[in-house]
C-alpha cells in the first residue's frame, strides 16, 4: 500500500527550485527508466539527458515556451523509435545477451519473431 499512497501523492513540477540534481539521482533515473517494461522489451526510446543552457533555450522556444524546460538542472528528453528496424532490434538483443552472458534458444526465436514483424 505505500507504493500506492506515493504515487497517489504524485504531482507535475510547475517551477523549479533553482537545486541541482545530484548526478547519482540522474543516474537512479536512466536506469530506472531503462528497466521499465515495454512493448517487446526493446526499451523502444533513447533518453537525452541535457543540461546545455543554449539547448535549453532552442528547446524551450518550440516547448510552448515553458519556464521549467529552462529553469531545471537536467531536462530529460525521451525521443520514441519511429520504427523497429534490425539493427535496433540486434542491439537490443545483443546488449541483453551480453549482460546476461549467455543466449538461449527461444530468445533468439523471439529475436528472429521480431523481425518479420
């Protein structure tokens, strides 16, 4: 129940504070974001961590000109695949495998699934 009442607790930042992100908190973040399920467990999106000021400002003016694109530490900026292609599915693949150290028979029938998809 504690899980719940916290994300029930939940809210959107309508400005920022003017803190900095520790870098671990960024890191808990991507990685966190990197383990979530998705469609096909091929984590479909790349995450652009950007703390540039000048990028800031050219994404705040087509952001609707929103403070908070510019006022925080790092903007996390989620850009979706437009399409699965081979080798996007391969690097996923590849990256699983080579963490997990070894490939298995149904995984790579998966794999191979994906592709004529």
């Amino acid at each position: 129940m504690e899980l719940i009442e916290k994300l029930n607790w939940r809210y959107a930042s309508k400005a920022m504070n003017g803190k900095k992100v520790a870098q671990d908190k960024i890191d808990t973040i991507i990685e966190a974001a990197s383990l979530a399920p998705t469609s096909s467990g091929l984590q479909p999106f790349e995450i652009f961590v950007i703390t540039n000021p000048e990028v800031k400002e050219k994404i705040r003016s087509i952001a609707w000109n929103q403070s908070v694109i510019t006022d925080c530490s790092h903007l996390l900026v989620f850009a979706a695949w437009d399409t699965d292609t081979a080798d996007r599915i391969n690097k996923m693949f590849d990256h699983t495998n080579s963490i997990r150290g070894t490939k298995y028979e149904g995984w790579e029938n998966y794999r191979k699934m994906l592709w004529n998809s």
